[in-house]
DNA sequence: TGTGACAAATAAGTCTGACTTTTTGTTCCC
DNA sequence: GGGAACAAAAAGTCAGACTTATTTGTCACA
C-alpha cells in the first residue's frame, strides 16, 4: 500500500524514517546533510528534500551551523501514517501497539455512537455486510477472509461517526487489526463473542440506538485490550 | 509558538498552506512548481522542498508530466499540528474546532482513567497546583490567568496518562481551549461547577480512583460538547 | 582573572543552469 | 477504428558556486 519509492528523496526516506524511529540515532545525534547525501548516492538537492520531510514530521531538527539533529520521541509526530508504518516495521512495534490499542478504546465506542446517529442507510447496509462476512469466517482457519471484513467493519464505523479525525483514524485501526491477525501469531478461531458483538453493533446502528452501539463496541475494544494484556484487575 | 519563518520555505510555506487548507485551490487544482517559484520569488529548490512538505502532509501529491494536484480535504492528515494550526486560522476554524472537541470528548475522559493509575507523585502535585491555579483566577474577569492553568490541567492529564498516543494531543488541547476563549467572546467567568470539576479531578487522579477520575472529566468534556451545541437531546 | 568584542570556521541555505525521465496526448499508418 | 511511434510537458536529478547565520575561539582590555 501506500507510495513505495516516489523518487529517489522517497527511497531515502524508506531508509532514514526507519532507522531513525527505531532509535538507531539517538535524540540529540546530529547528522550532516553532506554526509547522509554521500552515504546515500544522492544529490544534495534530494537529501535537502528528504530532511524538509522529517523535519515536517518533526522527527528531526536543522539549523544552521550545527547540522540536522535528531529530536527525541515526546516530540515527533505520532499520528502521521508514515510514522506509524515506520514503528509498526520496527522494534518499537510491540510498544505501538499497545498504545494505539488504547487509542481504539477511547474512539471507537465514541464513534460507534455516532454513527447510530449519523450513518447513511448505505453505511448500515455496508456494516451489515461486514458484519455478516465475519460470521461467515469465523470457523475453520479462515483467518485473512475474516480480517478483510473486520477491517472494513471498523473503518466504516469510523467514518459514519462524521467526525473527520474519527475517520482518518481508519488507517490505524486496520494497521492494528492486522498486526494482531499476522504478528501475534493467531491459530486459533476468533473469538466468537466478538463475533457477536460486531452483528450486534450493526444493529445497534441500523436501528439507531446510540447508547447500545457505544457500550456493544466498549466491549469489543475491552477484548482488544485485554489480549494484550492492558488491564488493571 | 512554533517555529515562524524557518528559512525561505517555511515563509512560503506559511502561505501556501493556509490558502490549500482554506479551500482556496480545490481538490485536483493542478499546480506548477515553476508558476509557485516565479510567484513567490524563490528558487525551484526552495519551492520543491515546500512541496515536498506539502505533500508529506498528504495536501497535495506530485506526478510526472501532470504538476501538483491538491488531494480532497479527507485524505489530508488533519492531525499534524501544522494543519490543525492552519485551518484554526482560516474558514475551517469552526468545523475544525468542533470535530476537535468531539475528539477531545472521546479521548480526555479515558486518559484522566489512567492517569488515576499512572500519575507520579510530581504530576499530581502539578494537577493539583493547576486546579487551585483555576480557582484563583475563575472570578473578577481573570480569562486569561484562567486559560493558562486550563490548558496546563489538561496537558497534565494527558502526559500522566502514559499513552504517548494521548501526550501528543496537549497541544491540541491547549488550541481548542485557547479557541474557545478567544474567538467565542467570553465576557462572563467561567462556569464554576466546571472549576469544580477539574478541582475533583485532581483529588480523583491523586487518589487513585481511576473510575472516578474517569466519569468527572466526562462530565467536563459533555460541558464543552453543550458549549458548542453538539448534543442529542 | 574575567569579560567583551572581534574574527574565523562551519554547515545549512539559496540560486542557477543543464540534463534526464516519466507520462500523456497526438498523429499517422495499417 | 485501433495501435504504435513520436513529441511535448513537467517533475526529477545533479553539480557547482555563492550567501548567511551561528558558534566557537582568541585576544585585548578592564
């Protein structure tokens, strides 16, 4: 997905963005733009371009006379997809992980009120549809066909909330909802609760019931959470 | 706050993105690198390093043979600060400031939770320091004071909350209180079972009581949704 | 001895011009 | 009418020269 190799400053970036969110440059390292375009092979003009991107991030910072140094984690911007994908490719992946679980659990039960509210009679029947192709590969190790479904699930949630930082937030959930499904290695059957409760949500919000959508979907990300182990007892 | 004018490219940055983010070249406007650079009076290398900016930001994508074309609004990555500070200043500021309180209203409550469990005995002490801070300015027309330990409350919160996911939303935070204070004419005090509240809060969070932590900046954010009339009656 | 001004070094920033590459649209021929 | 060759357009890349801000170090003076 997404834009691999958009000129050589983006092949640059498949590099850099790496290695620098997974802390191989510790915050405060500096860096020559000099010397990253010889250790790269490119022009100046490419490696000005790629440290305009992570300093668009804020992942790094340059000044005149000192160089591009690298900023420390508190401050870089942790929303953007392409940081995201990074850490998520990285050994901050576990990390990542849990905190955007967490993420899930604060929006999407929000969102899911909202879109009892606000979704189209066209989002309903989409959510329906999802809904229903979960239940159809819940059994028998059909764990790809039942993440498909599961991800657009989520995401047409997402955006039926209305709220557009809700909906951009789409990206995320599938990021997770797959990482789940292929790193913590799964062999077993979803969970069929969980099954349930995504068919409930999409009645909750067919019929407009705002406050059942919310709680139904709170306990679909409580699930989440505690399979990683977020919980206090 | 930021960082204003950061060489050539931020300056032209810092006109090129308001006007994107204000609609005023709407989706699939195609734009011309050495137009922009002839315009601005810059280099095509400041204006290729403004661009690529642009386009880490997902506001506008360039190919080959057909220019800079602006991407539609909901593509965009609306949670870097630099957009987020871009459409408060332009036509957006509305929109913008209510889908960032719906935000807020989803995220802050959760956060407050953990932060009952997480807080260091410092953090408390600074959540605390900033609710009396509160009191103290909450009458004789004190806005500004009150803002300053507003913003700084809920940024403790969050911070405390020990999600970097939700840390990285302070800034957000602190903009759309600012907002409201500034721009929705206040003339009156602020609402003093909302200075309360954050008073509770504050014991909640130093007391551990997570659920309780949790239910009163609820209440807190339902306060600012009614503000803005977002409400289900 | 400390301090302030001045000078040198350094790395980012800027500009320009030439060249390459990809994509698109047109034209011409079968 | 369809497909292949061709031409044009705009971004992409590179190299080199020059500018400017910032830091650091030095030296003289109080």
């Amino acid at each position: 997905m997404s834009t691999p190799g958009r000129g050589l400053h983006g092949q640059v970036l498949d590099t850099l963005g790496p290695a620098i969110t997974a802390g191989e440059y510790p915050p405060g390292s500096v860096l020559r733009t000099d010397e990253l375009a010889q250790q790269f092979e490119v022009s100046r003009s490419v490696m000005r371009e790629a440290v305009r991107v992570l300093e668009s991030m804020h992942l790094v910072e340059s000044r005149r006379r000192v160089g591009v140094t690298v900023r420390p984690k508190y401050e870089w911007n942790v929303y953007d997809p392409q940081v995201i994908r990074w850490r998520l490719a990285g050994a901050d992946r576990p990390q990542q992980l849990r905190s955007l679980t967490v993420l899930r659990s604060a929006i999407e039960p929000v969102a899911a009120g909202l879109a009892a509210k606000h979704a189209t009679a066209e989002q309903c029947a989409e959510l329906t549809e999802c809904a229903l192709g979960m239940v159809a590969h819940s059994r028998g190790h059909q764990l790809e066909g039942y993440l498909v479904h599961d991800m657009a699930f989520h995401r047409v949630i997402l955006t039926a909330s209305g709220n557009e930082m809700f909906a951009r937030l789409g990206d995320v959930v599938a990021e997770v909802l797959a990482g789940r499904t292929h790193h913590e290695v799964m062999f077993e059957d979803p969970d069929p609760a969980a099954v349930t409760l995504h068919v409930q949500v999409a009645e909750a919000v067919r019929e407009g019931d705002a406050v059942r959508a919310e709680e139904l979907t709170r306990e679909i990300t409580v699930g989440a959470l505690q399979e990683l182990d977020i919980l206090a007892p």
